[in-house]
C-alpha cells in the first residue's frame, strides 16, 4: 500500500482576532507557502494494531497508544476513527512535519489537525469531507484552548479567504484586487491559550469596556470586507492601522509588535498590525504592489524580524 499523505496550510487573520471569540466576526486568509504534512504509511511487519508517530518539529517520536488520550494527535486520530466507526487502526508509520512556525499565531495546531485527519481518513479508506475535517479540527483546538472561535481551523480547512462569526456557516469573500501581504516574525513565541485566557479574565473584570472594544474591531473587519471587496488597498490599510491600536488597547500587542508595525509603515507598507493571538508571534503588513513587498521585508529584518514571508492572495476570479 502506498503512502497517503495530506497537507494544511497556515494562515494569517486581517481583522478581528480576540474580538472574534466573542462572536464578533474575523476575517482570515491562508499562507500557502508554509505547511503541516502528514504521511501515512503500513507497516505490516509490526505486531497487529501498533501505530508508531513521529512529528520532529515537536520532539515526538512514540507509539500512539502511550501518548496521552488528550494528547492533541491522538486525540485527532481518535476522532476520525469515531468518525469512520473504525475500532482497530492497522499496523501503520504516521508522520508528521511543518515548515509553519509553533506558538506564532499562524494557526500551526490546526494546519496540523487538519493534515493529520485528512491522511488518517484518507488511509483508512474514506477521506473525509471537508466539513468533517473542520469540526474534528474544531474539537481538537478545545484541548489548546478553552474557548476557540473556530477561525484557525476553518480558515486552514478550506484554505481560501474567510469572513468567519462563531457558529456560523463560513462566507466566502469577495477580492477586488490582489493583496500582497508581508509577514514579519517577532521570534517571539506566544502562546494563543495564554493570551486568549488573559483576555478573557480583563473582559470578565470590566465587560463594557471590552465589548465597546470588540465593537469597534466588529467594524474595522465589516469596514474591510468592504474595501477588500472593492479593491481600495490604502482604506483597507488604514483599518488595519485602526485594529491595531484597538488590540493594544486589550494589552496583547507587544514592544516588538508595535515597532515592526511602526517600522513597516515608515517603509511604506499602507497598513500593518499584529495578526493572531498577539503578545509575540507575528505581524502582518500591506505592501502597495508586490515589487515593494521586499522592500519592506528587509525594513522588518531590520528592525527585529527574525523572518519574514510575503504572500499574495489573488483578487477573486470573475
Ligand atoms: C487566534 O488565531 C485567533 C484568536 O482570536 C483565538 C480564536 O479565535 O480562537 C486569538
């Protein structure tokens, strides 16, 4: 039997992050050049029932049975076989590997979910739908953190633009004109579950004063869609600039983060702001037109960015 292999990518948020748990709406897109991969293989030398998996970019190397129940893999593995009504998994070599950074806010644990439950799936002799795969990706972001809107793993399932509300179903968006974005890497690692948690603790001690908040980044994303829809890159720039400063003012931006956002728009980026859970992790800025996009690429380095990929989402075909 030859090896299936299934592959997610990562993906970056416009608007909305944070606000986006409190059903307020987001809009996310994939980045197509980094990616979890999951490869499943026989191995009809082992003893019946012996899974083996191996994921290196966490330092995983270990039969399946003693991980954890919980354990975000097993528990994946776990949900598509409940998913198929299979009891028994076959003797098999399960690997998995990414080029998306962990802890980054680049939707890394659901790239990996929904790799995983698509090779699995596939393996076992019924892929599953899409839809499938999202919930069970839904399920498995639970264990990462108690409250997750949904977005990372809807936005990486589907891998195309997401105009996302919590517990409902996903629009898909209209591009006017193609986006260059450049990503810059705070080098920072954060943890979303932390950050998302530490919100939620400051929107229990003063709810009006956040949900005023959430508002306003509900309409910076409306407000976006809009101009993303229209093609008007220096609006769609300067709602960004506004969403930033917005989730400064919930305390999960960074000194790192507000520098390189800084740092970009002195390089003429028409937009930027910190894109995931925040705190670290990464930011994104707007680039007028790809050729500039290394331009301000290299302004990032220099200001801290421990890397940086540029990436286009193309306007919507007509
Ligand atoms: C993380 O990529 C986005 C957050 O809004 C968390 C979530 O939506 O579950 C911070």
């Amino acid at each position: 039997m030859p090896a299936i292999s299934a592959s997610a990518p990562g993906k970056i948020i416009l608007f909305g992050e944070h606000a986006v748990v409190y059903n307020r709406p987001a809009i996310a897109v994939p980045v197509l050049q980094v990616a979890a991969k999951a490869t499943v293989v026989a191995d009809p030398l082992a003893p019946p029932h012996t899974v083996w998996i191996d994921a290196p970019v966490i330092g995983l190397s270990s039969a399946l049975n003693d991980l954890d129940e919980n354990h975000p893999l097993r528990y994946v593995i776990s949900l598509v076989m409940q998913a198929l009504g299979v009891s028994e998994f076959p003797s098999a070599r399960i690997k998995l590997t990414s080029t998306i950074p962990i802890a980054a806010g680049l939707g890394s644990s659901s790239a990996s979910s929904v790799a995983l439950a698509r090779a699995v799936s596939e393996f076992l002799g019924h892929p599953l739908l899409d839809d499938q795969v999202n919930q069970i990706a839904f399920e498995v972001e639970k264990i990462h953190h108690v409250h997750p809107s949904g977005i990372d793993n809807t936005v990486t399932t589907y891998a195309r633009p997401v105009f996302f509300i919590r517990n409902r179903p996903v629009e898909q968006m209209e591009i006017g004109a193609p986006l260059t974005f450049v990503i810059g890497d705070t080098g920072q690692g954060s943890h979303t579950s932390v950050v998302v948690a530490d919100v939620r603790r400051n929107w229990t001690l003063d709810p009006k004063k956040y949900d005023a908040i959430f508002d306003q980044i509900a309409g910076c994303t409306l407000q976006g869609r809009q101009v993303m829809k229209s093609g008007s890159l220096t609006e769609l720039g300067q709602w960004m600039l506004l969403n930033h400063e917005l989730l400064r003012k919930i305390d999960v931006s960074s000194t790192l983060l507000d520098s390189l956002v800084a740092s970009a728009v002195s390089s003429g980026a028409l937009g930027a702001k910190l894109s995931g859970g925040g705190r670290g992790g990464n930011m994104i800025a707007l680039a007028p037109s790809i050729d500039h996009a290394t331009e301000i690429a290299s302004t990032l380095k220099n200001a801290g960015a421990v890397n940086t990929i540029v990436t286009t989402v193309p306007a919507s075909k007509r």
